[in-house]
C-alpha cells in the first residue's frame, strides 16, 4: 500500500450504518443494550456487542416484525365472518286515508265493511333488537388470494433489507476492527523508527564530536529523526480517530483494544464460479428486489380481478324475534351477487399501472443481478491482489533487514553516509507498515466478497483458518 496514512484516516470516517425504515420496535421486541465499556474484544466479541447494540439493526427487525404482522393478519380474508349488531329502537308511524289499499278488514273474526271507510291508525314500538350476520366471500375474482400473497412478499423483503442490514453493518465492522488493529501496528513501526532514529542521531553526535564524520552528516541524521518524529505523531493520531470510529460503531464509552490479528489466507477464491453462483443465490439485495416482483405480479391479478363479480353468501337471525318491526325478519339466507359495471377508477389503467410496477420489477432484479455478479468478480480479484501484494511484501522482509544490518555496520566503520543508514531503516519500516496494509486490504476485500455473497456470517470461519497472522 503506498499510503497507509489515508487508509487509516478514510477508516476512521467510515462509521456509516445503513438506512432502515423509521418503524418503532413492538412491545415485546428488546431496545438495543446501553452502552458498555469497552476494554479488549476479540473480532467475534466486537460481532456479538454490534448485533446487540445497533439500532439499525432493532429498527430493520421490527420493519420485518410488523410485516409479518399484517400478512399474518390477512390469512383468514378467504374465511366466513361473524359480527353481533344489537340496537335499541324506538318507531313510530301513523297510516291514513288513501295511504294504504285496504281489500278486507275484521275485529275479533268479525268482517268491517272497508268500502268507503275512512281511518287512520298509529303505530308506535319500543324494542331491542340483537342480530347476528355471518357473510362468506365464495369467490372475488382472485383478490383476495392476490392480497394475501402480495403482503407476505412485503414481510419477504422486509426481511431481505434486515439480513442486508446485519450483512452491512458486519462489513463496517471488519473495517473498522481490522483498521484499528491496522493503526495501531501502524504507529508501532513508527515509534520503532523513531526509537532507531534517535539512536541513530545519538550516535552520529558521539562520531562527529570525536571528528569521524562530518556536521552534515550528522544533520542528516537530524533531519531523518525529525521526520521519523512527525511520523510517529501522526499515526498515533490516526490511531486515536480510529479507535472513536470502532467505539461508536459498538456504543462503547471508552476505548476497545482489537486482539484479533490482521490474516491473510491462501486459496480464498479457488472457486470462482461456486462463489458467483452462491452470491446469485444468497446476496439479500436480489431477495428483496425478487421479493418486490413478487408482490407486483400480485397487484396483477388483484387489478384484473377488478373486472370480475364476487359472490357470497350472507346470513342474518334476529336473536329476538318478539321485537322485529313489521319489516324485520326473523332470519334471512341469501346468496350476493355483486358486479360493478362502472367504477370512477379506470380500471384499464389501474391495469396497466400494476403491469408496469412488474416490468419495473423484473429490470430491477436483472439490474441488481449484474450488480452482485459484477462485484463478486471484482472482490475475487482483489482478495487475490491483496494476497500476492502481502507475499512479495514478505519476501522482501529479509532483504530489508539484511541491507538496514549491512549499512549500521559500514556507517559505524566510516564506509558510508547517516542517510544510507536511515534511507535503510526507513525502507524496512515501509516494507513492515505495507505488509500489513495488505493484509488489511486482504480482510476488507475478503469481507466485501462475502458481502456481495450474502455470507457475512462466514467471515470468522475463514479467519479461523488464516495462513498468515500479522501482529
């Protein structure tokens, strides 16, 4: 890595948490934990407190939760209901001449003559009535099935978006842990440095004094322990905004000490075509653009089920017949039949809206498709890269450390120059400090791999069998 000073500080802006719906938990569904206090965590410490403390998270599930709900809620629109209507009523009406054709009338069995009969007769009635309707819904064109499908498909992606939640925000953490470790190894190479440069200037002090070399010289080694000194402060800044950056991600009020190591592993990808087909698979961002179709191609038919009839069969007894009305009745069978023939919906384009919702849909899922397939091939290639970077790196350790020997030794016995002797430590410090950069690189990219894969959860098995550690 030719900058890891940037890495770090771009780590330590990174704290990023993926969008969720701003849904409240349910009763039952536990607040995300209080903060806690840090101290060391191994990586799977730092997983398990970021599950439990992410709001993110708590807000993703109970979006999923509420989902659920309502689909659930829906299951039994294809069955029969039962309501209890009662009321008290109190009527009153007068009849009179001409009002009502009366064709025979009679008093206790006598007939009254009624041509020519004027009368008038009032009625009036205090009763209760309880009534109890049952109606099931025999067929509604498809509707209802449509309704059903189309909100389970809505709690499918509600729990799409909390897998790609918890995916997210595990990513964000491997950059973040493995960049504070990173930090931290960081800034012990350059205290290391800063240590042999003051040797170094120490000693070229003892030799100019004693006139084996010159004040030049001897302000080089000045200029290289000065150097080495800005260096130092700088990553011991780096490695304070990385360690906010960690402690915020798990609601830690102080400071956490990454103890897992930085790893590189060897045959991380031999399989490439198994990897892209297990991302098509599992990645969470096609289960919830497939799960989105899937609820359009729903309002499909509950559209076109707008141009059927429904039929149902209806039920009515009066629990307390001695107070019908002369109109009630005392029970009541009938088969609904129900057809709209107009609707002040168009529902030709209610039609064509649902139909364009699903070729929406369908590009959508292509679309992601693409996107997944294309970075699981570019993550391949960087998990590669990363992997032979940090084996050249290493090969070149030795090197490194045999040239910094070589030239303490020649500059003590006067055969070469302070900035041979620095140029070579400073060279063996970049090799240390890239060699870990690219493991670092090699944790990210793994982790982006098994991100784009929807296989977050298998990051810890492959870190269990690293085939490099870098402290």
């Amino acid at each position: 890595m030719n900058n890891p000073k940037k890495l770090v500080i771009a780590l330590s802006a990174a704290l990023a948490c993926p969008a969720a719906a701003p849904c409240a938990a349910p009763p039952e569904q536990p607040a995300a934990e209080a903060r806690f206090g840090g101290g060391e965590m191994t990586f799977e410490q730092a997983r398990d407190q970021l599950v439990r403390a992410s709001h993110a998270l708590r807000a993703a599930e109970a979006r999923h939760a509420g989902r659920r709900a309502a689909a659930d809620s829906l299951k039994g629109l294809d069955t029969p209901s039962v309501s209890l209507d009662a009321e008290y009523v109190y009527w009153e009406k007068t009849l009179r001449d001409g009002q009502v054709k009366i064709d025979h009338a009679s008093m206790n069995g006598m007939p009254l003559p009624v041509a020519g009969m004027s009368y008038e007769v009032n009625m009036r009635q205090s009763t209760f009535r309880p009534v109890v309707t049952g109606m099931w819904q025999l067929y509604g064109g498809g509707k209802i099935r449509a309704s059903q499908r189309a909100a389970a498909a809505i709690a499918d992606q509600a729990g799409a978006q909390v897998e790609a939640t918890r995916e997210a925000l595990l990513l964000d953490l491997v950059k973040l842990y493995f960049g504070q470790r990173l930090a931290g190894r960081v800034l012990g190479l350059r205290g290391e440095l800063l240590q042999v440069m003051e040797k170094h200037l120490a000693d070229a002090r003892k030799l100019e004094h004693g006139g084996m070399i010159t004040k030049a010289q001897r302000l080089q080694a000045q200029v290289a322990c000065d150097a080495a000194r800005r260096g130092h402060d700088s990553a011991r800044h780096e490695l304070e905004s990385a360690r906010i950056a960690l402690a915020g991600l798990l609601r830690s009020d102080e400071a956490v000490a990454p103890v897992t190591p930085l790893f590189v592993l060897a045959g991380a990808v031999a399989d490439r075509a198994g990897i892209a087909g297990a991302a098509q698979a599992r990645n969470p961002r096609i289960a919830a653009a497939q799960s989105v179709r899937r609820a359009a191609q729903q309002e499909v038919k509950a559209a076109r089920a707008g141009w059927l009839p429904s039929v149902a069969l209806v039920g009515r007894y009066n629990l307390h017949p001695s107070g019908n009305t002369p109109l009630d009745q005392d029970w009541l069978a009938a088969v609904a039949v129900r057809w709209a023939l107009f609707d002040k919906i168009d529902r030709r384009h209610s039609y064509t809206a649902a139909r364009q919702a699903v070729i929406e849909a369908d590009n959508t899922v292509e679309a992601v498709r693409a996107l997944v397939d294309t970075g699981t091939r570019q993550a391949c290639d960087a998990v590669e890269n990363a992997l032979r970077q940090y084996l050249l790196l290493e090969s070149n350790l030795e090197s490194a450390r045999e040239n910094l020997r070589v030239q303490e030794i020649a500059f003590r016995e006067g055969q070469n120059t302070s900035t041979d002797v620095t140029s070579a430590s400073v060279a063996l410090t970049n090799v240390l400090v890239e060699r870990a950069a690219a493991a670092y690189r090699f944790d990210v990219e793994l982790a982006s791999l098994l991100h784009a894969g929807g296989r977050m959860d298998q990051f810890t098995t492959y870190m269990n069998r690293a085939d490099k550690l870098t402290p």
